[in-house]
C-alpha cells in the first residue's frame, strides 16, 4: 500500500455502503469511535440493485468524502446473485462518474486469488474459480476503470465475530453451538487448514487505510492457519459442560484443497504497530 498521508488524518466524512452489515458495521463502530462523521448506507432504507440508486448515492456523496464500498449480497453462489452483485457495482461506479471522491476503499475477498501451494500474497495471482471471487474481481476491475482517484482494495479471508449473520461454518458456528451446549459436527475429519481474521481487526486496518488515504491492495488476514478440527475442540472446551467434536462422512471435495495461507508481511510492514489476533486470542 502507498499513503498519500504519511501521519494519519481524520477523514472530513465516511460514507459506510452496507452499514449494517457485519464488516461495515465493525468499521462504522470504529471510526465513530474515533469521532470521524459517518453517513451509514444500507438496506432497508438504501438498496443499490434498485433504480435511482446511482443518483441517490450522487446526491449523498460530496468531493471531500471517502466512500467505504462494503455492500453485497454474498456468499455470491450463482449467476443470478452474480448479475445483482454487478448492478450494484454499476451504481456505485455511476454515482462516482457524476460525483468524484476524495477515496474509496472496496471491500474484495481473498476469493479472487488463484489457489497455491505457496503462501499467497497482494501480488499473487488473481484467479478465482467461484462465482463469489469472480464477483468480486470483477467490481475490483470496475472501480479501478470508474474512479480515478485513490483506490483502496481490501481482501479479507474468513471473518469472524459475534456478530456474523451467515453462521459459517467456522468459528462462528462453532461458537454459537457450544454456547448452546449442542454438538460441533465437521465436515469430514474438520481436517482443512485456513486462516481466519477477527471482524475488529478488519476494521481497525480499514481505518487505519482511512486515516492514511492509502492505495494499493492489503490483504485482511492473520497471517496463520488452524484446522477446523482445532477451531471446533477450542470452542468445545470453553463451554461448561464441554460439547462433544463429531466428524461425518466428507461428501465433497476440500475448499482450496483443504490449506490456504497468507503472508501478511506487506500490510504489517505499511501499518508499524498494527497487529492481527490469533485465532485463540480472537475466539476467546
């Protein structure tokens, strides 16, 4: 990432698409933590796949704001949600034709990288074999082609937290079930290894992008990888009685042939005294 401000600055104002949503909901909470003014955009009241949307956004927007893009409709799992996913992108590029911004940060996913055997990095790459990735890339390509001012692409691999509304499988499911003292059946022996980034640290980075007005690409992840086994016996044992870990019978294949990893050197390197959690201090 590049900083057009080398100390952080206050945004004069952010407007938040998908503000109550569970990403752009973290990353409003923190920067009204900060007391920098945030417009929250989103549905009910807000829907970017409905005509005049564009306009609306138009008339919202002002030239000295930074636009934090975060709304979708995801996991993106067939063409139908691919076509809405674009419509919303479509608004959003058109609204920044008819009013410029100051910034804009995407909110991507590590979806559009090409699985490696390697630990992947912002330069590996991207080639994703999901409808969710190719949604992604593709308003990724948009806004670089739309806005030509400074652009900021985040890509968070799998986000956790409490206030996760997808109940993915993972730690939030894991979680949930153990506090409801029900059993945490895997897929499989739960023998796939990930990395998973906790939803605070995602929007402590986006502020700190905020703050910097950086461009570039920063990968939102931890940098390491815990087998689902090793999430689900972690969550198990915190609860009081201890739940019971059960495998099942794998029906498919394993996502990303069961190990995906990351090297985060470059955003820890951009950002001296952020840090990302563990997944045990996270889950926690």
């Amino acid at each position: 990432m590049k900083h057009l401000f080398a100390q952080p600055r206050k945004p004069h104002r952010v407007v938040a698409l998908g503000a109550g949503g569970f990403i752009a909901g973290a990353i409003v909470r923190r920067l009204k933590e900060a007391a920098i003014p945030v417009e929250g955009l989103g549905r009910p009241g807000f829907d970017l796949t409905k005509p005049g949307a564009a306009e609306t956004l138009a008339r919202t927007l002002r030239s000295e704001d930074a636009l934090v893009f975060a709304s979708a409709k995801a996991p993106c799992k067939n063409l139908e949600m691919l076509r809405e996913n674009l419509v919303m992108a479509e608004a959003v590029c058109a609204a920044l034709r008819k009013q410029p911004v100051a910034h804009v940060v995407y909110i991507s996913s590590d979806a559009v990288y090409k699985d490696s055997e390697a630990p992947l990095t912002e330069d590996s790459s991207a080639e994703p074999a999901s409808y969710h990735g190719i949604m992604h890339l593709a308003r990724e390509v948009a806004l670089r082609n739309e806005f030509s001012g400074p652009l900021a692409l985040v890509r968070p691999t799998l986000v956790y937290g409490p206030d996760d509304p997808h109940n993915g499988y993972g730690p939030n499911r894991f979680r949930r079930l153990a506090a409801a003292g029900k059993e945490i059946v895997l897929f499989g022996e739960g023998e796939e290894r990930r990395d998973h980034v906790d939803v605070e640290d995602v929007a402590e980075l986006v502020f700190r992008i905020l703050t910097h007005r950086s461009k570039g690409i920063a990968n939102a992840v931890s940098g390491e990888v815990v087998s689902f086994r090793e999430l689900a016996e972690f969550a198990a044992s915190r609860a009081s009685p201890r739940v019971q870990v059960r495998s099942t019978p794998r029906t498919g294949p394993m996502p990303h042939n069961g190990y995906r990893l990351f090297d985060n050197r470059a955003v820890l390197a951009a950002f001296p005294g952020f840090r990302f959690r563990s997944w045990r201090e996270g889950l926690a």
